[in-house]
C-alpha cells in the first residue's frame, strides 16, 4: 500500500472519530433540551418555583424561571444546529474521502 493510500485512511480514521465526538456531544445537548423543555413544562400554572445554584435551592418566580429556561433552550438549540452542521460537513468530506481511498486502491491493484 502506498503512503499516500495510507495516510488518507488515517484522515479517514480521524474524520469518524471526530464524528463521533461530535455526535456524544450533540446527544449530551439535545438531553439537556428534553431537561428544559420539562422544566417549562412543570412551572406552567406555578406562581414560582426553585432554582439549583450551587448545593442551595433559590425561590424565584415563574417569570424569572421562564425567561432563564428559555433563553437556555434558545442557546441549546443553536448549539445542536451547529453541531449539525459541522457533523453534516464531516460526513461530506467522509464520503469524499473514501471515494478516493477506494480509486487509490484500485489503481494499486492494476
């Protein structure tokens, strides 16, 4: 095998491996969006509720949590479409990638 063939299946290598890391994160991200979107459900018809800082539990009303929850759900999925997109890319150049790897061994082959 050539080196060239050898390194673009080390690309290659590193590439999936990214996607995965990727994806981890992305699962990690969307998790949370299920905890948020929970967490505005339960405080609907609630005057106030608690808010975790720390090891202490705040009081803060229903308006306060709403807007916190939402401005996080707002930032979540931003990230999650980022992180699409960057996945999107990577399986792109992926594909590419193989392609030549596959062209490269057959021309090796001949």
């Amino acid at each position: 095998m050539k080196k060239d063939t050898e390194q673009s299946i080390q690309h290659l290598q590193l590439l999936e491996q990214n996607m995965q890391n990727l994806l981890l994160q992305k699962q990690q991200f969307q998790a949370q969006h299920v905890e948020v979107e929970s967490a505005i459900a339960a405080l609907d018809g609630k005057q106030e509720g608690y808010k975790i800082i720390g090891s202490i539990m705040v009081l803060q009303t229903q308006d306060e949590l709403l807007r916190e929850l939402r401005e996080r759900d707002e930032q979540l999925s931003i990230r999650i479409k980022s992180l699409e997109k960057q996945e999107e890319k990577l399986k792109q150049q992926a594909k590419q990638l193989q392609a030549e790897i596959m062209s490269q061994l057959k021309q090796e082959g001949k």
